[in-house]
C-alpha cells in the first residue's frame, strides 16, 4: 500500500484540465475586458482544482500509510494505542 | 562389558520420560515460532485489510466532498463572471471599437496558445493564412 490508487479518486473530466473563456469577438473594448475578466475566473478554477487534487491525493496517502503503520503495531501497542 | 550394557539400560530406564520431555520440547522449540510467525502474518494481513477498507471508504468520502464544493466554486465563479461581463459592458467606454489590427494580433496570439488550439476560429484563422 503506497498510495498508488489516490490518483484514482480524481474526477475524469478534471484530467482534461479547465475549459477556457470563450474567444472573445473582440470588435469593442468591452469584449476583451469582459474576456480578460472570465478568463481571470478560469484561472482561479484551474487553480482550486489543482489545489483540491493535491489534498486529495495528499490526506489519501497519509491515511493510506496511518493504516499500515497501525496494520504492523505490536499486540501492545495496538492495546495502548 | 555386561555390566555396562545393565548400567546403560537402567540409565535409559530410569531417564526414559525426561528424554521424552526433552524431545517433544525440542520439537516444539523447532515449530513453534514458524507456528506463531505465521499466525501473526495473517492476522497483520487481516488487520492491513480491515484499516484498509476504512481507509479506502473515508478516501472517497473526502474526494466526493471536495469535487462537490469545487463544482459549487466553480458555479460561483461562472455566475460572477456575468455578472462582472454585464458591468464592463454597462460601463462607460464599452463600446468603443478597437483597431482592427490590435484585434487580429490579439485573436492571433490567443490561437497560439494551446488552450485554443482547437478552437473551431482558430482552426478558421489557420487554413485562412495558408
């Protein structure tokens, strides 16, 4: 038991990573203002999803290793603990 | 020499059950700690099962929490970007149009980046500058 399976509990889609604002028409200002804003916003859910996958995978590997650990305590250790 | 024989056979006679002791222990000496070892293995791998299991069911429990509050982030998010894109376009300015050439080197540089490489306009753009 090394952790290999937390991967696994990462949603499929977010493997295709976040989908980017639209092309703005870009013809007036406020297209591409309004496009900057948005893609502002797309920036800040790729960086929510890159920080939740990381959690995940971390607090699935310290558990992961707590059960092993606790797997190999001696009788009384086990009975203490 | 037959006194020896006699004198070895009342030795064996009278030691006969602490030889008997002394061999069972032997014995058990030789399969006890394999006995035992083996036990404790598979009781560790019933335990590593078991804490596994546990585990295994709060690491999903933890992954569908986080994914859940993520996509209600990511709502959040989509649903301020409107609104934002409504007050950029109510501002004063908004409607101004920009150079023509700005415009294309902007839409140029956007379809060089890999988000948009796919992008059915800059699939557009691509087979127009060939």
């Amino acid at each position: 038991m090394s952790g290999a399976g937390c991967a696994a509990l990462l949603p499929v889609e977010w493997r295709g990573g976040v989908i980017p604002a639209p092309l703005p028409e870009g013809i007036t200002v406020g297209d591409w203002v309004a496009f900057a804003d948005a893609q502002t916003g797309k920036l800040d859910e790729a960086n929510g999803r890159t920080r939740d996958a990381i959690g995940i995978v971390e607090r699935c590997e310290a558990r992961d290793t707590e059960a092993v650990n606790k797997a190999r305590r001696g009788w009384l250790r086990r009975l203490v603990g | 020499m037959l006194v020896v024989l006699e004198v070895a056979r009342r030795l064996a006679r009278r030691f006969a059950p602490w030889i008997m002791i002394a061999m069972i222990g032997l014995v058990i000496l030789v399969i006890a700690p394999a006995a035992c070892r083996k036990m404790s293995n598979e009781a560790a791998r019933a335990r590593l099962g078991e804490a596994s299991a546990k585990a295994a069911s709060r690491n999903g429990e933890d992954a569908v929490a986080t994914v859940g509050a993520a996509a209600r982030r990511e709502q959040q998010s989509d649903a301020l970007s409107r609104t934002n894109e409504k007050e950029i376009r109510n501002a004063q300015g908004a409607d101004s149009a920009v150079d023509p050439a700005v415009r294309d080197a902007g839409l140029a540089g956007l379809c060089r980046r890999p988000a948009y490489r796919d992008d059915e306009r800059c699939r557009l753009r691509r087979a127009a500058t060939r």
